[in-house]
C-alpha cells in the first residue's frame, strides 16, 4: 500500500520540498547561508556534508522546529512555520540516537505508540487498536515481538528500526532522518538502508537523510545535496561525489588511490 | 510498638499523606534528570518561608508562609523553565534559579533576624521540620496538594517521560512540549513546597530524590509500583526509628532515607 497518494490531499498535491534563500541559526547568528534547492517527490536524498555543517539545523528548519531568519520554506506546498500541524502530518521524523536518552526505561511499544497517541488529546493510553497499529509498524522494520522490550535494551540497530516504526506509523509522505546510521556497525548500517529504500520504493515514501558519507548498501542512486554552511551542490550521486566538488564542502579532503578520505575519518570509494 | 493516641493520630497520617506526594513528584524529577532542579525548590521554598516570616512576623501583614514559599518555589521553577526554554541547559538554568533563590534566603535571613526576636527560630523550624507537632490542619493542607498533584501527575505521566525520553521527536510529532515542562515544573513546585513545610527543607531533599531514584535504577517503565511503597516506608520507617531512638522525627527519616540511597550506590556498583 502506497501512502503518499492519500496524504498529497492534505499538502493539497504540491510535489516539492523546496528552499529559497534560507538563512538558519540560532540566537540570530546564520549557521546556514542562503541555502536553495528543490526536490521532487518522490525522491531519496542525502544531505552530506561534514561534522557542523549545518545538516541537523537545515532539517529542523524543514520540520518546522526552527524558524528560518530569512528565506522561504515550503513542504508540499505548505510553509512549515504558517501550517505547522499539517507538516507535522506529512512528515515523520527520526532523531539522531545520541539525543534520545537511553537511560530513561521506556518499552518499545511506548516508544512506537507516541507516532499515533501524539494526535490524540491526553490521556494518552495504550488501547487495543492502538496496541495493533504499535505491531503493524514493528513488522514493517523487522522487529515483530520487540513490543514488550525496553528500549535501552535494544542493539543500536534495532533502536534505531523502533525509531523508524514510531516515524511510520504516522503513514509520513516524508521521512526526514538524522543520522539514521551513526554510532552503527556496518551490517546494521545495511539494514537500515535497505529498509528505507523498500519504504520509498513499496510505499512510496520520500526519504530525505543526513550522513557523513553514502552507504555502499545504497542501490538507488540518491539525490545528494552536499553542504557546509552552504549547498556546494545539488544532483545525482555520480555529479555530486567528483573530488573537485567534494573538495568544496570537506576543507580535509585527501585524495588517494581508488577512494577519497574526507578530512574526518569517512571515505568514499 | 508505636504509640497510638488521638494527637499522634495526624503525625501518622500526614508521614502517609507526605510519602504519597513524594512517591508522586520524584519519578518526574528523576525520569527527567531534574533532581537538581528539586533541590533547587527546596532552596526557594527556605527563601519563600522567610519572606512570610517577615511579612507576617515583622510587617504584620496577614501573610501565610506556606503560601509565600509556593510563591517563591513557583517563580523559581519559571524561572528554569523559561531558561531552559532560552536554550540554557538544565543545569545552568538551575544555578540561576538557585542564585536568585539562595540570595533572597540570605537576605531574608538578616532582615528577619534583625526585625522579629523569634522569627529565625521559626524559620529554623521551616529548616528542620516540625513533622512530630503536624495537625490536622496539616493533613487537611497535603491533602489538598495530593488532590491537585497526584492526578496531574498521572494523568500526563506519559507525557513527562515522553519528553523527557525525546524532547525533540515530541516536539516534531506536535506535543506541545514547553507546556508540558511548565505543567511539570508547576506540579513539583507545588508538592516540594508542601513536603518541605511539613518535613522540613533539608528532609525534603532527600525524600523527593530517593524513591524516584531508586525507581530508575531499578529500570521499571512503571516507577510508582516502587515510588510509593518505598516512600510511605522510608517516612514510616524512619518515624519508628526516630521513636526507638529517642531522635526527632526528620532525623530518623534522614538515617533511613540516606540509607536507602547508600544501597542504591551499592546497586549501582554491583549492577
């Protein structure tokens, strides 16, 4: 089943996460500078860009938990800070795990059922139809069974997936995600890959994430949006990943045979 | 045996009524690393109780302390509410609280001492708490803070852990996150005037950490299964003890409190 036909009605069919001219910060001083682009639905971005570039500021501005200083911002057609409970539909969002705080005891089925019990008005109790809806999503990412489990349990992989089931079981048109594969081993950098293509390919989920680097599990080829304070580039993976354009966004690119080291400790083959 | 007789018969209940608050409002601070924050209240509660003292005492003003000290705590948990709303972190929103707080005792402090003969002895009372001489107009006064706080509480308990689980993912899923704190910071504001009044500050402190601590560490989603029991028990407890001992009241809560979270230190280095 495809969502985003059913929820396009909502953003009245508008096709576009666009940006124009946005300047973004905090406390009035820019972190991002005059930041534009466009991406058509359906689409799978990358927003790469090395550490404090300003990608987690960007997709907060998307979201609409930060107002841009100036500049327009609209998702499917609608501005994020005018309409904020309508991107708040479209959109399911995923955290980077280093700001969920792993030491308060929740069970995942608490985790997933915020996704729905968000929209609902206090009290905010797990019911039965709830309960079934929190077991849909936990099946879509793989962890069917998990429901009963703490959350600080779990393998930094399947924490992450529990993230990924409370973002979709809002049936998001957008699924925004930050850092979905830091702190990860490779094996489960793959999963999480190759689950979010199947959600934009079976689903017909738009998928915009930020990473230091592209995943080699990656098999579609993304669109990449390469920034450090400022969009160095917009396009397909092969235009964007040239060394003379990373050379732009990674002050500490090296160049040596058959792969490229990008200041930090990242390489792209 | 305790003793039993009709003037003990409200010391007893409020020791139950000031277990139940504390058992109530610690998971809260605790979940949301705030125990810092609690104490913080118990800081301005102190400032608050000597602003009454002052007013009622020196100026003659019909003035009742407890309610300056809910005053005061209320504009001191605001006041880290708001800077956490500012982008501060919680613990540097904390020490401003704390600064102002901890400043209006010292000043409050002088004035009384220089302006009233009884009123630092009073304000001393407030320090070390006057659970052994509680009336029944103490049980009808925590009473009618458990009637506010403890629903709220758990009416919105889900919300308080979700934010302080997420505070980002909520916020992005549409709650509304910042009322939510100030609702949070209201309630234990509330309740740690209330427990400090009646226990005492400096009890005060240790009751509304240890069993919302030891809840966490126990790492049960559910922490009023344990918040409660552990909290009637250690003032119950510690009343018993207080008898045996021929100690008052607040200091045999103090001993078994403070053991209470000795073990939960032994829990940790074992676990």
């Amino acid at each position: 089943m495809r969502w985003s036909s059913e929820l396009s009605a909502l953003s009245g069919g508008n096709s576009f996460v666009s940006l124009s001219s946005v300047h973004a910060g905090y406390d009035g001083e820019p972190v991002l500078v005059d930041i534009t682009f466009k991406l058509k639905s359906p689409f799978f971005a990358v927003l790469m860009g090395p550490n404090g570039a300003g990608k987690t500021t960007l997709l907060r501005v998307i979201i609409g938990l930060l107002k841009p200083i100036k500049g327009d911002v609209t998702v499917y057609g609608v501005r994020p800070w005018e309409r904020p409970e309508i991107v708040k539909e479209v959109i399911g969002y995923v955290p980077q795990l280093l700001l969920v705080r792993q030491d308060v005891p929740v069970r995942v089925e608490e985790v997933v059922a915020m996704g729905i019990l968000s929209r609902l008005p206090p009290p905010r109790r797990l019911t039965r139809r709830v309960r079934e809806e929190v077991s849909k999503a936990l099946s879509m990412v793989g962890l069917k069974g998990f429901e009963g489990r703490l959350f600080n349990e779990l393998s930094g992989g399947q924490k992450q997936r529990v993230l990924i089931a409370r973002a979709l079981i809002r049936k998001p048109r957008l699924l925004v995600l930050d850092e979905p594969c830091s702190m990860l081993d490779f094996k489960a950098r793959c999963e999480i890959i190759k689950l979010l293509q199947k959600l934009h390919v079976e689903r017909g989920v738009d998928i915009l994430l930020t990473a230091h680097d592209i995943s080699p599990c990656l098999t579609l080829e993304p669109t990449v949006i390469l920034i450090n304070r400022v969009v160095y580039a917009v396009g397909k993976l092969r235009d964007v990943l040239r060394p003379e354009t990373l050379k732009l966004a990674y002050p500490g690119l090296t160049e040596v045979e058959g792969a490229i080291i990008l200041g930090e400790d990242h390489v792209t083959g | 045996m305790l003793p039993v007789n009709a003037v003990l018969v409200p010391v007893y209940l409020a020791a139950v009524l000031s277990g139940l608050l504390a058992g109530s409002v610690s998971p809260a601070l605790a979940y949301s690393k705030s125990v810092t924050f609690g104490i913080t209240l118990m800081h301005s509660v102190l400032a608050g109780a000597l602003t009454g003292v002052y007013l009622h005492d020196a100026l003659h003003l019909p003035v009742n302390p407890l309610l300056t000290a809910v005053a005061m705590s209320l504009t001191a948990s605001l006041l880290t509410a708001e800077a956490v709303a500012r982008g501060f972190p919680e613990d540097a929103a904390v020490a401003i609280s704390v600064s102002v707080s901890v400043s209006v005792a010292v000043i409050m402090t002088y004035v009384v001492a220089l302006t009233t003969p009884y009123g630092v002895g009073k304000a001393f009372g407030y320090v070390f708490g006057v659970s052994a001489l509680a009336t029944w107009r103490d049980v009808v006064r925590l009473a009618a803070v458990l009637v506010i706080v403890i629903p709220l509480i758990h009416l919105f308990w889900c919300e308080f852990k979700y934010v302080a689980f997420d505070p980002e993912g909520a916020e992005a899923m549409g709650l509304p996150v910042r009322a939510y704190r100030y609702l949070y910071y209201f309630t234990a504001s509330v309740a740690a005037a209330s427990l400090a009044m009646s226990l005492g500050v400096l009890l005060a402190h240790i009751i509304i950490t240890v069993p919302g601590l030891l809840a966490l560490r126990a790492g049960s989603p559910n922490p009023f299964k344990l918040s409660y029991p552990v909290s009637i028990a250690v003032i119950t407890s510690g009343y018993a003890l207080a008898w045996f001992l021929n100690i008052p009241p607040s200091g045999g809560v103090g001993v078994i409190a403070s053991g209470a979270l000795v073990s939960l230190l032994v829990m940790k280095r074992g676990g």
